[in-house]
C-alpha cells in the first residue's frame, strides 16, 4: 500500500471515529430524563391527581420511584422533602417517603428508614423504594440508579390513612425544601424491581400504574 492509500484509509477512519464520536454523544444526550425546574417551596398536592391517595390502600402502593437532580442548595441542606404519605403530625411511624438528607437520599418506611450513598449535585438518579405490601411481615428496599443500597423488614402495621400527602416542601413549615429537578414520577401496585437493574430515564405508564406524574408537566403550586 503506498502512501496516498495509506492517508486516504486514515481520513476515513478519522472521519468515521469522529461519526460515531458525535453519534454516541447524541444518544447519550437524548436519553437524559427530563425533567422540571423546582424552586424552593414549590409543592405538589397529590390529592388531585390521585384522589385515593389518603385512604392509604395498601394494594395501590408497591414501588415509589422518582428521577431526581438535586441542585447544590439541596445538597447543603439538613433535610429536603421529596415525597410524604404521613399522618398530620408527620409521625415517622406513620409515615411512607422519601427525602433527601445530608446529600443521601433516605426513605422512611413506618418508622424504618433506609439510606443511599450521597449523591451528586445536577446529577440525574433513579430513586425507588420497593415495599412487599402482601405480607405481615413486609420488606422494604431501596434502590438507586438500579442498584439495591438497602432492605429490611418493616414490622410496624400499615396505617388506616394519610393526612399529608404531598411532593418537594414541608408541610410543617420547618424549611425541608427541594430545589432542583425531578422527571418523572410514578407509584405502581406492584414490587417492580427484586434484582439489580439499568435505571431508566422515563417512567412510562402502564398497567401497574396508580400514579405517574410527567416531569415535563408536573402540576407544581
């Protein structure tokens, strides 16, 4: 092969690196979750959306899933809601949800609570919390960007109804805000996820579904 051949097959191959270059980082781009700006104090009543949700049935509630991107305000601060299913006075033993504390995501789960790793500021993470509701016994997880961080079994009995039932602010007005951005959000009738996973970047709707938000339009107040 002479020389011109041979910085001709170069070309081409740096011509096709730089194709494929672009082309994956294209993909990788469109595959970000998207998701809607949260100012601190901005709520979301879920009454609305889902009118059953203060009867606490427990068949409707199996997973709790959310993609979240905290921004660097959230991260800071001591405490920041993300989903509450409690009683009026947010007793944790009557209490399902998530928040974010000291940068680790932790779910409480009637009075057992369950932590992540810290997580990145402007960062994308698929937070979801599985509860097997169909024993006495029920076990609780938590998973993060497909990976299992925690479990344990929850012996406390499900309560009979939820008084506060709302996303991203205190209720009780002690500051626990999110600020940042969250996609989409879903609540399901079924235990979605019992081994490790590749986290997805929307959360369609289906049959299992009780609840999905559009993070694209979620109905902030």
């Amino acid at each position: 092969m002479n020389d011109s051949a041979i910085f001709s097959l170069r070309c081409r191959q740096h011509i096709l690196l730089t194709f494929l270059y672009f082309t994956l980082n294209s993909i990788a781009t469109a595959a970000e979750p998207i998701g809607t700006r949260i100012e601190p104090g901005s709520h979301i009543g879920l009454e609305k959306p889902w009118p059953n949700v203060r009867k606490a049935l427990k068949s409707e509630i199996a997973t709790i899933e959310v993609l979240v991107c905290p921004d660097q305000a959230t991260i800071e601060r001591p405490r920041s809601f993300i989903i509450t299913l409690s009683n009026s006075r947010g007793s944790d033993s009557a209490g399902l949800g998530l928040t974010i504390k000291q940068a680790c995501v932790v779910s409480n789960v009637f009075g057992t609570r369950l932590r992540s790793m810290p997580l990145n500021a402007d960062e994308w993470t698929h937070v979801a919390l599985t509860v097997n509701t169909k024993t006495i016994n029920k076990r609780a997880r938590l998973w993060i960007n497909g990976k299992l961080v925690q479990e344990s079994l929850i012996l406390e009995h499900w309560p009979g109804s939820f008084a506060v039932t709302r996303m991203l602010s205190d209720k009780w007005n002690q500051g626990r805000v999110f600020s940042g951005k969250i996609g989409d959000v879903r609540i399901s009738k079924t235990v979605r996820y019992t081994k490790p996973f590749e986290p997805p970047t929307s959360l369609p709707e289906d049959k299992q579904t009780t609840l999905r938000l559009d993070g694209r339009r979620l109905p902030l107040e």
